[in-house]
C-alpha cells in the first residue's frame, strides 16, 4: 500500500487578500487529491521549537512537501534546524530567482562540507516557494507529480521479490447495472489546522550543505547566538540572542552559509545564487560604499550600541581570511585595477 504524502501549507505572516486566496486555493484543491494529507500550520519560520505548530510537523514520519513563503534553501533548513530532517527532493516548479548555476555547485563541493558527515533520515522533503506563482495550480501540478512519482517508486521497490518485479494487475470493474443508483461525489477529507500564536522571530539558520565548520560567525557574533554541539559542529544554540534586523554574521561567513529567510536581500534570504555573491565585483565601492565586511562590522556596532555596549569596529571577531589577505599575497588584477582609478585621482 503506497504511503500518503503530508502537504505542509505555511501561512503567510500578513494578511494579504491575493496571499490568503493563494494558500486557500492550494488547500482546497488538495482535499480532492487521492493520498494526500494536508497540514496547514503558521508561518514556519516563526514557529517556536516547542511550539503546536512545530510539534505537528516533528510528528510526521514519512516524506512531505512543503509550502512556504520562503525560498526553498530557507524552508529546508529552517526545517532541520527544528529537527525535520531528511533528503531535499528536486522540485520542478522553481522560483526565477532560484535558478541555479551548475559550475558553481561543482564549485562549491570541492570543500568538506557538515552535512557529509550528518546522518539524514531515509525520508524526502520537497519544498516548494509560494512566491513562484500567483495562481495555484502550478502548485497542485507539482504535488501530483511529486505524489505519483512517490508512488511509482513505492510499487516498484514493494513489488520485487527474488529479482522478480510482481505485477498486480488492476482489479476489473464490476459490471453496471442500470437501476444502480450514481455513486456519491467524492467527500474531501479536512485539513489539519494548527493554531499558533507566536510572535514574529528573526535569527541565523545554517546550510549545512554550504558550512564548513570555520567557526568565523561564532567570532564574529557578540551576542551569544551560535555554539557548538558535541562533536564541536556550529549551531545556532540562542536563537532569540539574535537582534532583529541584524544579517551581519551572514555577510562575513565565507561559504554564504548563513541564511536569514526574512531579509530583503535574496542571497541573505537563501536563494540558492548567494554562493557566487561573495566573488562578484561590487561597483559600488568605486564610490565609496562600505563593502560586505564593512556594513556586517557596522550592522554589529550599531546593534552593541543599543543594547548599551561600546562599538568594538574591526578589533574584535575580524574573518580569519580577511587577516590573512592582509598579512600576505601579491596584488590581484582587481587591486591593480583599483590602485589605477586612485590613481586617477577621479
């Protein structure tokens, strides 16, 4: 018997009517829809840990699919961060933003990364960005296609037995007899739907896929967010340590590995391009604006200032490349070219 696929719908934090129509749409289609279940909880990344909400979600064994305000990168380990582990499933309904660089990603798995050496439940998780679309039968495609396909490998693995693939062939319909009476509608089954009146919350999620364990945003934090587990893995361990509004460690982390699903900055938010954010020129700071470690130092000093500590600058908590860039290493191509425009004094 194939196994039902939970539908997680995470609400929106506003009350936009074109939103709310949206998850509605979505929900209402899938109560139709043969092996599906559908869970609709509060906006996932404000879900506290113990939480109804999140509680729910722990509860569900098998695959899901989430959907989510969020870039999928962000529902995904917004999700493990909570203890909802498993495999992230390949969707085809993506958002343009999150399209996807493929010699970056080569790039990018040179280096050790965490989750190498992390255990994953043998379980998929497809998340899927509700900011994709508009309207919700892209989103009904893609669940029926992940759920058919789910299906498919369920038969396909229950069914052999010796080397054997058994095949069960369908069952013949019952021949109609004319004074039967029409079979009833189909009834929906009801969604389940958490209340959760937790309040808006900001604070660092990790990729692990990205992380490599430097340690520089525990360095580089002040306020006590991250530690580390028992096999000295960073975590965010105090996540509501965190000020609101403050990305700083994110943009000093090396790997891009550091999400904040909520900012405004879609590689700080987890759009999947962030990998390459870090190596792109910016050509701002040809006239004058503060580059990444320069506005994460100036996010950090502003934040200690209102909590009634001293501004520390670039004393404390420095990246370790960026010290080491400055001890030693010729001149690039770009430094050249940017001692030429000083030169020009423009």
């Amino acid at each position: 018997m194939a196994r039902k696929l939970t539908v997680v719908v995470s609400q929106g934090q506003s009350a936009n009517p074109a939103k709310r129509k949206l998850e509605e749409d979505i929900v209402a289609g899938l109560l139709f829809e043969r092996g599906v279940e559908v869970t609709v909880v509060p906006h996932l990344y404000d879900l506290t840990p113990d939480g109804t909400g999140m509680l729910c979600l722990q509860s569900i064994p098998g695959d899901m699919v989430v959907l989510s305000w969020l870039y999928s990168r962000g529902t995904f380990w917004t999700l493990d961060r909570n203890g909802i582990r498993g495999r992230e499933g390949r969707v085809m309904l993506i958002n343009e933003a999150e399209e996807e660089d493929e010699d970056e990603e080569a790039a990018a798995d040179e280096k050790q990364r965490v989750l190498a050496s992390r255990d994953r439940p043998n379980r998929t998780i497809w998340c899927l960005d509700l900011k994709a679309r508009n309207d919700a039968k892209p989103f009904l495609d893609e669940v029926v296609r992940i759920r058919d396909e789910q299906t498919v490998q369920t038969v396909s693995l229950g069914g052999l037995l010796g080397g054997l693939s058994i095949v069960t062939p369908p069952t013949p319909a019952a021949p109609r007899i004319e004074s039967q009476p029409v079979a009833a509608p189909i009834v929906p089954l009801q969604p389940t739907i958490i209340a959760d009146d937790g309040a808006r919350r900001w604070y660092p999620v990790i990729d692990y896929s990205r992380c490599t364990n430097c340690m520089e945003c525990i360095d580089f934090c002040l306020f006590g967010v991250y530690g580390v587990d028992k096999v000295d893995t960073i975590l965010v361990e105090q996540p509501d340590n965190c000020r609101k509004g403050c990305p700083a460690c994110s943009r000093v982390c090396p790997e891009n590995a550091i999400i904040f699903p909520q900012h405004k900055t879609p590689a700080i938010a987890g759009s999947p391009d962030g990998a390459a954010g870090a190596f792109k020129i910016d050509l701002s700071k040809l006239f004058g604006a503060p580059d990444a470690l320069e506005q994460a130092v100036l996010e950090r000093d502003v934040e200690l200032v209102a909590v009634g500590r001293d501004a520390v600058g670039m004393e404390i908590g420095l990246p370790k490349r960026q010290t080491a860039a400055e001890a030693v290493g010729p001149k690039d191509d770009l430094d050249k070219l940017m001692d030429s425009l000083d030169d020009l004094d423009l």
